[in-house]
C-alpha cells in the first residue's frame, strides 16, 4: 500500500505553470494545487515533466508527454523504450509546426510491491528514503556541467561556483525529429515497508538545494505533512521558479 501526496506552484499569478504531473489518478498542471493525497493499493505509475522555458510552447510539451505516459499500463514495467516512443509521438504531433522544438524534461516512476523503476531525461528528479530517513538520488542530472565532469574537462571542487551557462539541459524530449540521440537514465530501487520516493521538478531542488531536501525529510512523518515542509521552504524563498513535487511513502 501507498500513500501519496503532490503540489503545484507556478511561484506568481502572472507565471504559467509549465510542469505537469501524473499522480497514478490524475493529471496536473495548475498554478497552485493545494497539496493532497490518496492511497494506491497495486501498481502505480507516477510522473512529473518540467516544460523547457526556452523553448516554444512547453507548457504544451510537458503536458503531452505525462499524458502519454498516464495512458502506459502500470502492470508493465517501464522502459526507456517508451520514453522513447513518446518522444517519437511527440516529434509527429509537433516538429515541423508552429510549435516545433517546444522541449520538456521527465522524471517517471513505476511502483510495484517493493521495488520501483525510475526513467528521466533531464534535470527533473528522483531521491529514495529508507525507512531510517537515509537518502540517495536515484535519477541522473542531463546538464551540461555533468557532460564536462564525465567526459574529464570539468574537474569539481569544493566551493567553486560554475557558470550558469553549465547547468542548462544537454538533454530532454523535444518535438523535432532529429531530436532522437537523447539520453536516458534508468535506474531499479527497492521500496520496503516505511521507504519514500520523491519526484520533483527542478522547482524543488535548484530552489533550497540537495542538503535541504534532505535535511527536511522526517522518516515515518505522514505524506502530506512530508511535502508540506518541502512546499513550504521553497515558498520561504519566494518559489523562483515552477514547482511539482510528489511524493510516495510505502505502508506495507
């Protein structure tokens, strides 16, 4: 059994809510959706993409994309083969049009009995609690920064601020067809009894940081209060940017 809980927020009336996320029942897609709930009882898939905003309509984009993945079969298990049967949907729907290039990012989740599959593209992420409140990122940053780190021309250190110019997306879903080379990350987990598994968009994390995430995890502390506490420092700091935040804690 599962207890799920989600939020919306555009951070400002004016600000269009490029995120949209599927919690397993429902697609959102809101300026501010109060944080709720609901208990999943089988297999659940779970969803959160994060429009591009440079590109053209990406509120579009993101929308289409967790729609197609709502439409998946959770007693299936996820593949990067169906992302990339949706981004081929999503070049057919779009390249070549008024909309061409419109660009998301995705972070998708499937839960089943004690273990989860985790697929993204992009920056949009994964963590994994465990039961003591331990807690690991599971899902792979796309950034430019990461491609110079792994190719060796970037070496990381400590307390050194990198140009804004590397944490841009190298990879996400994008209606072109020659947008196909993208890359995928995928990754199983366990999820026992008292586990948690966080999806958000980079509403969250670029917002209060990896550290606070993690220092505002409470193992065993309900789902909804749980994401409370993350909602509520990223309103502490003025929601700079779109946020979807959706969480799951295993019961049994």
């Amino acid at each position: 059994m599962l207890e799920l809980a989600y939020t919306q927020h555009s951070g400002g009336s004016s600000r269009q809510q490029q995120d949209a996320m599927w919690n397993g029942q429902t697609i959102l897609q809101a300026r501010n959706a109060r944080i709720a709930g609901h208990i999943e009882e089988g297999s659940v898939s779970l969803a959160i993409a994060d429009g591009v905003a440079a590109s053209i309509r990406p509120a579009r984009a993101s929308r289409f994309v967790v729609e197609a993945l709502s439409r998946l079969d959770s007693r299936d298990r996820l593949t990067g083969r169906q992302i990339r049967e949706i981004q081929a949907r999503l070049a057919d729907k779009y390249a070549g049009g008024e909309i061409h290039g419109s660009s998301t990012t995705l972070v998708a989740a499937r839960v089943a009995q004690n273990h989860c599959e985790i697929v993204n593209v992009g920056d949009s992420r994964a963590y994994v609690f465990s039961p003591e409140g331990d807690c690991r990122q599971i899902s792979e940053d796309h950034t430019i920064l990461n491609e110079l780190i792994s190719s060796g021309e970037i070496i990381p250190e400590e307390g050194v601020e990198y140009s804004h110019m590397y944490q841009g997306l190298a990879h996400c879903l994008t209606a072109d067809t020659e947008e196909y080379g993208f890359a995928l990350h995928f990754q199983e987990s366990a999820l026992n009894k008292g586990s948690g598994l966080l999806l958000c968009s980079d509403g969250l994390h670029d917002a209060i940081g990896d550290g606070r995430i993690r220092e505002l995890y409470q193992a065993g502390l309900p789902a909804l209060n749980q994401v409370e506490r993350w909602r509520q420092a990223v309103i502490d700091v003025g929601v700079p940017d779109n946020l979807s935040i959706l969480f799951a804690r295993r019961l049994t």
